[in-house]
C-alpha cells in the first residue's frame, strides 16, 4: 500500500515509518479500533455532512450503530501504533466512487507528515479495488486535499489518472 507514497516522494519523506494499516474497518475490529471509530461517529464535526446524515443514528446502541454506519457503505483506514491510534482516513462509498471526508492525525502524531502518507495509502489502496473507479478526496478547499490533488498532478501522467481542482482523482476504469 505504501508504493505511492514512496514513488512521489522519492529520496524520502519523514512520514514514511507510519506504520501499515489494516486494509478497511469492518465489524470484526478489536477494541481499540471499535472504540475510536465510536468515539468518531459520536462526536463528528459539528454541522458536517456527516454530523447532519448520521444525526439520529448516534442513538443507536454501540453495536447497531457500527453495523449501521457499514451498511450505509462508512469505512475507512485506522492506523496504530502499539496501543495508540495515530489516525484515520474515513470514507463512504456511492456506487463506484469513494468520498473521503475526514483525515486526522492524533496528538503526539502530528506534525510528522503523516496525514500525507495516510492520503497517499488510501488512494493507493482505492487505485487497486476494481469496484472503485474515482476519488474525491474533500471538494479541494482545504489545506491538506490542496497539497494531495498538488502532489498528484504533477505525477498524473505515469500514474495514468486524472487529477482535478475539485478533489476528484479519476483511475482509468470505465464505468
């Protein structure tokens, strides 16, 4: 999964001893994992998308919510290290494409370039599933999917996708 990160960085980058992932959330997780996703879907950004569709479900009890956030197609990429969680990339699929729309970094992870590295992972990741045949990565207003859709355009060409300024990154699969 680490291959793009370490192509359009080549030479290194401090973000690159993150440590793998596991490949998505599922129900199956263990308690760590169940309970930062929890915590997540509990407490989302205040007026987001995802604070303003999942509004009711958060009375759910822990089980039925987690199943529920699967079905309607949540998931993600959580990474740790030991006993910590250093952060996630989030996302919810709509047919064939994936929306990611919260990255975050914990604290004392932060400021090593990790958020990059965990951007370049999951879109690696999304590159290689054949139900997947786009990205958006935020709608390009923000700091972070800014640099990614950056860093992206200017390797566009051998990777073989389509970059746009609205955050959407296009792999060559036809609908």
């Amino acid at each position: 999964m680490r291959w793009l990160a370490e192509s359009v960085w080549p030479g290194g980058h401090p973000g690159l001893d993150l440590p793998a992932p596991p490949l998505r959330v599922h129900l199956g997780c263990g308690p760590l994992i169940r309970g930062y996703l929890l915590r997540w879907a509990r407490s989302p950004e205040a007026g987001g998308n995802f604070d303003l569709k999942t509004a009711s479900m958060r009375l759910l009890p822990d089980d039925v919510l987690l199943r529920a956030l699967l079905r309607f197609r949540y998931s993600g990429l959580v990474y740790t290290r030991g006993e910590a969680v250093i952060g996630h990339v989030f996302d919810q699929q709509h047919d064939d494409t994936l929306h990611a729309f919260s990255i975050a970094v914990n604290a004392p992870f932060q400021g090593h370039g990790y958020a990059q590295v965990m951007s370049m992972d999951y879109l690696a990741h999304a590159s290689q599933r054949d139900d997947v045949v786009a990205v958006r990565f935020g709608r390009g207003r923000n700091a972070v999917s800014r640099e990614l859709l950056k860093t992206l355009g200017g390797h566009q060409e051998r990777l073989g996708w389509r970059v746009s300024a609205d955050g959407w990154i296009e792999f060559p699969r036809s609908r």
